[in-house]
C-alpha cells in the first residue's frame, strides 16, 4: 500500500452522474432539431451552428484564462449548449459579425460576470437572443426562406407573424408544414417533431422532469384553447400555437435549463405556468410576434423568490398538519 | 426645445414632491435615540467583528451606555485607546485592559507530526473534526484546514504552506477572539502580548500519555514535568498528561523552555541565548534521543 | 411492490458476499472492548486490572437508561482499562483482556436447539434485553429496551423487523436471515409479547428472494400467527427507520417525533435473534455477524465475530488487505465511517467492513451547484440539501432550522447523486448538529 489511507465522510460512493453527462446529453436531444434545420434551412444552418459553438466555446475560454485568471471549464459542455442554442434562436441567415457579437454578450455579460456555470441569473442563450433581437431587430427578423417551401419568395413571415398580421396568407397544409418543421424561423426552432424527441430522450435519461416544459405547453394551449373557444378565429387557435414559433424549444431546453429554473417542483409548476401564461400575452398582445423568449427571461428573474416561496414536500408533513 | 423643457420641470417637480413626502414621514416616524449611541459608535473601529459579545460595534455602543460602569466591556479590535475614548464620552473611566493576541497551541508540522492518512471531505477544520481525529496520529492538533483563516476579519491569520499551520500576524490580530471560537480542537488561545511581544508557552494540546503524545508528533508535551520543577513562580501546572503556562502568573524567565525534552515551550521574540545555555538545550536534546532511541 | 414516497436513489448494489456461508473467526489474542462507543450515556467499567473474566460476564454497566450495558465477549485477564481508538476516529475509553482459554458463564446455553416457548411477562423480557445489553445492530446502536418501552400515553400498534439491508455490499442480515430463520421469528414473537401487540410485519428488500421465500415457508411450518412478510422494492435509504414505516405500513412519521408517533417499534432482524439469545438462551450481546467485502477482496464473506476482535483479525479470514486499497470503511458505503486503521475492534454497530480500491476511494473535484435539483429530487425527508449546505457555509442558523436540517436522516442520497460533486452532507451534518445544539440550548 503505497499511499496513505483516504478519510471522508460518508457516502463513499458516488452515482457516477457528473454535469458534463447531463450537458451532453442535452446536447445529444438537440440532434434531431438540428438535423431538421440542416434539411428546412441548408448548410447555412450548419455554418451558424458550428461558428456559433466555436465563439462561444473560445470567448468562454479566454474570458476564464486571462479576465478571471482561472482554470477554464470548457470540457463540462456548457458553453457548447449555450453555443447550439444560441444558433437556434437566431435565423440562419444572419451575418456572422452579429453572431460573434451575440455570442460575446451571452458569454461575457450573461454568463461570465456572475461567475461562470451556476452563477448566471439569467439563460445565456436567450438573453442573447433578446439583446440581438433588440439591437438588430431587421437582421433578426429576415427569415430565410424554407429550401422545401413551394413558393418562391425571397424571404419569408413566420407563422405567428403571418397571424398577427395577415391571417388569411396561412397555408392550407401549415398543421402539418409546421409539425414537421416546414416554416420560416429561427434555425432551431422549426421542427416540433423533433424536439419532442428531444424532450423524450430528455425524461429517458431523467435528465429533467416533465413539470416545467409540460407546464409551459399546456398553459399555452389550454389558454389559447380557451381564447379559441370563446372567439373562434385563426389567432387563437391552440393548436398552431402550440407548433409555432419558439415554443417548443423554449419550452424544452431554454426554461429548463438548470441554473435559471427553480429547484422544487411545485416551483417547477408555478414558473412553467407563469411562462406559458405570460408567452401567450405577449404573442397576442405584445409589440413582437413571439413571446416565449421574454417569458423566460421575465421568468428567471423571478427564480430566486419561487425557490424562496416553495419548499420540497417534507417527509411526515401530511401527518404533522393533521 | 420645448420637449427638454417639459422634461426637466415635470422631472424637478415630481423629485422635490417625493423629496417632500419623503421629509414629511421621516418626520412622523423619527425614533428618539440616545445621541450618544452615535458617538460612541464613531469612535469604534466599525469593524463588527464580534470580539466584545455583543452583535456588532451598534449593539456594544447600546451595551456601553446602558452598563453602570465600563467593568468588563471592552473594544478588543480598539484597545485601550478607543475605551478611552467611549469612557470620555459617557463620563466614566474605563478599565485598564491588557492588549493580548491569538496564540495557536500546536508546533506539529509536517515535518514533526508525520501524517498517517489522507482527509479528502470537505474542506473544513469543523466537518474533519466531526468526523475524526485528524490527518496524523495526534488526535488533538491542528487540522490546518483554515476554519481560523476563514473566520478572521482583520486578515490577521495565514496557514502557512510549509507547515501547514496556521500563523498570527501580530501587526493585524486584534484579539477578537472569533478563531479561538471557531476553532474545533480549540488549540487557539488569546495569552498576554507580553513586554516587546515577548511570550512562553507550550505550543502543544496532545492529552495523549507521553510515549503516545511522542510516537504521533516529535515536539508534543509529553507530560513529563521538568518545566513544573523548573518555574519559581508556580505558574506551570500539569494537567491530563500536558503542561499549561498560566500568562498572569509567568514572569517569562525563560527556565522552562531549556529544560522541555521535546521542545514544546515556544519562546518568541527573545534575544538569542547566551553560548552556554545553548549547550544545555542541545544536550538536553542529545539525552532525550538517546533515550528514545 | 411497496416502497417509500419520498425521493430514494439506487446504488450499484455489489452484494459479493451474499450466500456466503457465515464463518466463525477464531478468537483473538486480546479483545478490546469499549465502553463508550455507543449511543447515549457511555457505560461504566466494573472490572479492574488484572481481574479474571469469563464469556458472557458484565463488565460495563449501563450509565442511564439510554445506555447499555457492555459484556466481556471472551474470557481471560483484564490487561487495562485504556483510551483506544475506535470506529469514531477518537481515542475512547476501552476494556483490554487478555484471551486465555474459552469458558463461559454457566447460564448461558449454547445449545443449537431452537427454544420456542417463552413464559416471561413483558416487563421481564424488557428487563432481559436491557441486562444483556442489546442495541440496535443496524449501526445506530439505538439501546434495544428503550425502543421497547414506549413513553407514556403512547402505545405501539405494530413491530416492523428491518430486514431491508439496503447499504449496498452489506449481506450480514441477508446471510442471518437466511441461517437462523427459525430463532428470528421466535424473536419476533418475543418482542411481540414484549410489547403486548400481536401483529409484525418483517420487511424484506425484494432483492432477498431466497429470503423471503424461506420465512414465508418457516411462518407456515412454525404456525406462527399475525407475522406477515413485505416484499419491498429496492430503493435506498429504505433501511431507515421512518422510510421503512412508510413503505411497510404507508404511514409517515411526523418532524422530529419518534416512530412511535404512528404507533410503530422498528427492529433490525440481527437485533432480534440477539433478542432471541438474550431471553430463550441468556446469551448476552456478545458476538455478531460481520461482512468484509470490496471490490478486491479474494474471498468476500460473512464472518461471526467476537465483540472486541479486531478488524485485521477478522479481515484475515477473508484473505489478506487488498493491496491496491485506498480507503476502509467500517460499515456500507452510504452511511459507513472511513477508518484510519484496521487495528480498531468490532463493535456492535460494525456491520462490515469494506475495501475500496484506490481508484474508487477519492472524491471527484467539487464544482459549482448548477441548481439541478437532483438532491432535492432524491431526499427521501423532502429536503433542500443544496440550500441547507449553503446556510451550513454561511452559518445561517435560522433559516437552516426553519428549512428542518434537524430532519436529516444522513443517508447521503444527495451527496451520491449530486453531478457537480459537491459535499452537501458533510456540511449539512455538520449544521445539523449546531443546529441542534441551539435549540437544545433554548430549550434549557
């Protein structure tokens, strides 16, 4: 026995799961959504992509190497999501320069100011979606136009946009255009189809639970529905929204996101329904066509107060208040 | 033009009305406080390290003035010069506190006190202790893991890397007494700062039997009791197989320290020894060697 | 199949020993028992240097009534009565004795034949077990008779026997079980009787088939009545006395009472057939059974070993010390301590020993908390363990009781599970214990 005899305290074994699991393997959900926007939007999207982890990965890098003076934490996978959804959120088309920049405020301001993984209030990606969105709001609203759509526009409207403002150019076929990611939007965000594989693998590896992207869907499209009820019009109808826009990306990989969610899970269910609630309003009444992403963002600023306000359910409480 | 100008009067009138509102309940709701709470407070060091027992410098300011006299209260961060101070301010005298300083009971480096195993839980003096006796055969030592160098707030305490004990810097301690507090072997020890920082004591807190306390660390107290034998002022006594220097009694004669086999009375800051004292000691050394050996 | 509500993980389970036929280890040369290593108030040594003792004899006696009495565990010489290190990683004050020969007490039958009538009243059953010094042996080293004597308006309606043996690697209560089946359910008549109730219900992890099969065939050769076997489904902590309540009888048992809040005594199965010998035999809490296991053990196995024996002494009946071992725990992995050295004697709570090799034996590089929430997930008491850590660090005492850390059961599920590493429950141990303290102390 060369060396010396380890002490801790127990437990002495240890599950195995490690952050850099859990972030490729969110990595690994997000694989079908990004074959769907290499086949919707070409190799463009594979260009965003790609440039996208490497500015993230590389301004991560050197912001904790010679700003922070720190060992940098590149191999956890972190800032490669950051960097995939990133490109996610933005249209394919858009200059690199932009996305260099985006990349820099999501990684510099977003994430590394407050202390790297963990720290950040606030989900990069989508904070960089919105300061992007803010600052270039022509470049960032100029969809390129579907390699398989049937018309033959230079650019195009996204469906949400499209009922906001002309309801009656909808396709007839857009249920199923927009299922299988046929619509104009960001590079990500197209194929619900996909990302519900996503969030499938997602709960197969328990790598989140179902409450807060379940929660989001289905206070989207019980309010809508309701809307729909009331007020039968296209602008309402659940369904298309449902499909449509960010939703489903936002729902299953932005709100999720571990730093920025809250911990219990009735904390889970209270920020779910509050960005479900909130996406809806801001899509039917706010200033843009989508919504979700500002949801989120108003949503995470309110994290630390849920963590606040619930607690896990204790051990022994249902007898104690008997 | 006319914009900017009807920014800047709506801006000034609605800042002067809250500044009026504002005046208006501060006025309503004004606490009556003893003024001299503030005075005593200005004159303390601000640092609310605890030191005096009370919750912060505002909550020894309320002790001070509400106390008959100032008998046992005392800045230790402020010493006698702030009591002084506080005693002028509310017409009383203050009593004459002696300045002492953070000594840490334990000599056994790494060199000294081999280590037998590897602690790799969290790292803190509080969680090792709990769990068990420490990296070395010593049970009572230093664990090194800085609980003390955490907790101080005057920056006054630094672990050492070569010995990986904690050392005092007696610019900075202002005696607060927050690490010997915090320290779970409770080896740290407020003593006299003595005439020129000159201090005795046994730099040991090993409980263990002699040859036990000797096996696990080559400078720990072994109980023996030459440094009893050797005081003329019955400042040493001898309690559980280890040796304590009471700082009031001791008049730092240094007699004990040549006669301790294992060295584990620590003089500091004494000129060197005269030529032939030095023989002595290693000699007492050479004998205690041989002895063990 | 059954199993508690709240969180749980599931460990690798490496049950090398189980079927390991139990081997009795020879004695040793001196056996050093302490006096003060269990929970409550340490016992007293009536013995002297130099006195003779025999197998059986007292010599501890219990300092209070949450004590228990200590038994030499072989016969001989008192060598001396000394501080000695022990599973705790501190020096405790220990009996010595020298082992000469191996004569019991003259009372004590030693006879494998199985003694089923019992014709003592509760009170002198209680009496029984409290004289032979019997504490839980699940590891808590909870004294047997205090369990069995429920405060006053309060009255058990159910024994549970813990046979759930959910640490992984463990199999002496598996091995036990299936050994001594018949002296068990007598012991579980015993602590039936001991407690005037007529129902018990032995939980059973349901990856002890064997065992669960055998007692529901002993239950019916024996026409044992109002015994009955839960299969339970393997989920760790379910060997903790308040998740095994809720798995065994869906009852939970409220923050900061006692099991018998909902009517409930929880036994180990080792402590009842240690019941069973103290009453129907008079053998005192002398002997137990012990799992020395690990990844590199040649021959992991369960061994039945003398009190006081130690630990190299028995790992020596499972071949040498693995040598790539890089950490020992006395214990299961979950919950077990890390000791310095095998030089330690058994105690009653030594339910293994475990080697783990270099590699498994360091803890991974802590990172920060990314708020995953798995911990929260998997506390079985419904906790926050990465916020209680955080009050521990920064000594938020307040919140740290108002967010019940004094409910930490300690099983280390949220230290398992965690993905960034973090040491939650070496903090949260650590706070629990000064946050009992402060409340204890206003309670004054």
């Amino acid at each position: 026995m060369a060396n010396k005899l380890v002490i801790s305290p127990s437990p002495h074994v240890h599950s195995g799961d490690s952050i850099s699991k859990n972030m490729y393997g969110v990595l690994i959900a997000l694989i079908p959504a990004f074959l769907v926007a290499i086949y919707v939007f070409g190799l463009d999207a594979l260009k965003i992509t790609v440039l996208s982890v490497l500015f993230c990965v590389g301004f991560e890098y050197l912001i904790a190497k010679y700003i922070m003076k720190r060992q940098p934490s590149i191999s956890d996978g972190s800032a490669i999501i950051t960097g995939v959804l990133l490109a996610f959120n933005v249209p394919s088309n858009l200059p690199i320069w932009i996305l260099a920049l985006g990349a820099l405020f999501t990684i510099g301001v977003v994430k590394m100011t407050f202390g790297g993984l963990g720290n950040n209030i606030f989900n990069p990606a989508i904070a960089g979606r919105i300061f992007l969105l803010i600052s270039f709001p022509v470049q960032m609203t100029t969809w390129p136009v579907p390699i398989h759509d049937t018309t033959d526009a230079i650019t195009s409207a996204t469906v949400l946009e499209s009922m906001k403002l002309a309801p009656e150019t909808l396709s007839p076929t857009l249920l199923q255009d927009v299922f299988f990611g046929i619509q104009a939007g960001s590079l990500g965000e197209t194929g619900a189809l996909a990302l519900l594989l996503g969030l499938a693998f997602l709960l197969w590896r328990k790598i989140i639970t179902w409450h807060i992207p379940i929660s989001i869907l289905g206070t989207v499209f019980v309010f809508t529905g309701i809307l729909y009820l009331v007020h039968p019009v296209p602008e309402f109808n659940p369904i298309i929204h449902l499909l449509s826009g960010g939703l489903m990306l936002g729902a299953i990989f932005m709100a999720t996101d571990y730093v920025t969610s809250p911990m219990t899970k009735s904390g889970m269910l209270i920020y779910g329904v509050s960005i479900g609630f909130l996406t809806v309003c801001f899509r039917l009444w706010g200033a843009y066509p989508e919504g979700i992403s500002f949801a989120i963002l108003l949503m995470n600023a309110f994290t630390p107060l849920i963590n606040n306000y619930t607690t896990p359910k204790r051990f022994g409480e249902k007898c104690a208040n008997k | 033009m006319s914009v900017i100008l009807t920014a800047i009067v709506v801006l000034s009138v609605v800042g002067a009305g809250c500044a009026g509102i504002l005046y208006l309940i501060g006025q309503k709701f004004k606490v009556e406080e003893d003024p001299r709470i503030q005075q005593v407070q200005d004159v303390l060091p601000s640092a609310n390290c605890g030191g005096c027992g009370y919750p912060g410098c505002a909550g020894f300011a309320v002790a001070c003035i509400k106390a008959d006299s100032l008998d046992g209260l005392n800045c230790p961060p402020g010493g006698a010069d702030v009591m002084q101070k506080v005693a002028a301010i509310l017409g009383r005298t203050a009593t004459a506190t002696t300045k002492k300083i953070a000594v840490l009971r334990c000599n056994g480096s790494c060199e000294e006190r081999p280590h037998t195993n590897q602690y790799e839980g969290a790292t803190s003096c509080a969680i090792a202790s709990a769990l068990y006796g420490g990296e070395t055969g010593c049970t009572f030592g230093c664990l090194g893991l800085g609980d003390c160098v955490l907790t101080c707030t005057f920056d006054a305490i630094h672990i050492n890397p070569a010995t990986m004990l904690p050392e005092v810097d007696e610019e900075k301690c202002t005696a607060c007494n927050a690490c010997v507090k915090k320290c779970p072997k409770m080896i740290l020890e407020l003593r006299k700062q003595g005439p020129k920082s000159r201090r005795i004591y046994v730099s040991c807190a090993n409980k263990d039997k002699g040859g036990v306390a000797k096996k696990s660390c080559s400078v720990a107290c072994i109980g023996c009791g030459k440094c009893v034998k050797a005081c003329t002022f019955e400042a040493i006594t001898m309690a559980n197989n280890l040796a304590y220097i009471d700082d009031e009694k001791c008049r730092l004669c240094r007699k004990c320290a040549p006669e301790c086999p294992t060295n584990a009375i620590v003089e500091l800051n004494f000129p060197p020894r005269k030529e032939k004292e030095v023989t002595e000691v290693t000699k007492v050394k050479e004998v205690t060697e041989t002895e063990n050996s | 199949m059954k199993t508690f509500k709240i969180g749980g993980v599931h460990p690798e389970e490496n049950k090398f020993s189980a079927g390991k036929t139990i081997i009795t280890t020879p004695l040793p040369k001196q056996a050093i028992i302490p006096v003060a290593a269990y929970l409550g108030a340490p016992s007293v040594p009536i013995v002297a240097k130099g006195d003779m003792v025999k197998v059986g004899q007292l010599i501890g006696q219990s300092g209070g009534f949450i004590s228990s009495n200590v038994h030499s565990s072989v016969s001989g010489k008192v060598a001396k009565i000394e501080d000695s290190l022990d599973a705790s990683g501190y020096k405790r004050s220990s009996i010595f004795i020298d082992v000469d020969g191996d004569e019991w007490l003259e009372n004590i039958d030693r006879s494998p034949e199985l003694v089923r009538e019992c014709h003592l009243s509760p009170e002198e059953i209680i009496k029984k077990i409290a004289d032979a010094g019997i504490v839980g042996l699940g590891g808590a080293t909870f004294p047997a008779h205090v369990k069995l004597s429920p405060p006053p308006g309060k009255t058990a309606e159910v024994l549970i026997i813990n046979a759930v043996e959910c640490e992984p690697y463990l199999t002496c209560d598996h091995e036990l079980m299936l050994e001594k089946p018949n002296e068990i359910l007598v012991g579980v008549t015993i602590l039936m009787k001991a407690l005037k109730i007529n129902r018990a219900i032995i939980g059973i992890e349901n990856n002890k088939k064997d065992a669960i099969e055998l007692f529901k065939k002993q239950i019916k050769s024996l026409n044992i009545q109002g015994v009955e076997i839960v299969d339970l489904k393997v989920q760790y902590p379910q060997g903790g006395e308040k998740q095994l309540i809720d798995a065994a009888i869906g009852r939970q048992v409220p923050s900061g009472a006692l099991p018998i809040e909902v009517g409930a005594v929880v036994m180990n199965v080792a402590t009842t057939f240690a019941v069973y010998e103290a009453v129907q035999k008079n053998k005192p809490l002398i002997d137990r059974v012990v799992t020395i296991t690990g990844k590199s053990v040649k021959t992991p196995g369960n061994f039945l070993v003398r009190l006081g024996t130690p630990l190299a002494n028995v790992v020596e009946q499972a071949g040498r010390m693995p040598e790539d071992t890089g950490k020992i725990v006395a214990g299961g992995p979950m919950m077990g301590r890390a000791v310095v050295s095998l030089d330690i004697p058994t105690a009653k709570g030594s339910a293994g020993v475990l080697f783990m090799t270099e590699k498994e034996a360091h803890r991974m590089q802590i990172r920060n908390c990314i708020r995953c929430a798995k911990c929260v997930n998997g506390c079985p008491m419904g906790l926050n363990p990465t916020e209680l850590m955080n009050f521990t660090e920064y000594e938020v005492w307040d919140k740290a009781e108002k967010c019940a850390i004094t409910d930490c059961i300690e099983c280390g599920s949220c230290s398992y599970i965690c993905p960034a590493y973090r040491p939650l429950l070496d903090y949260i141990r650590l706070g629990k214990g000064k946050v009992m303290t402060i409340i204890r102390g206003r309670n004054k």
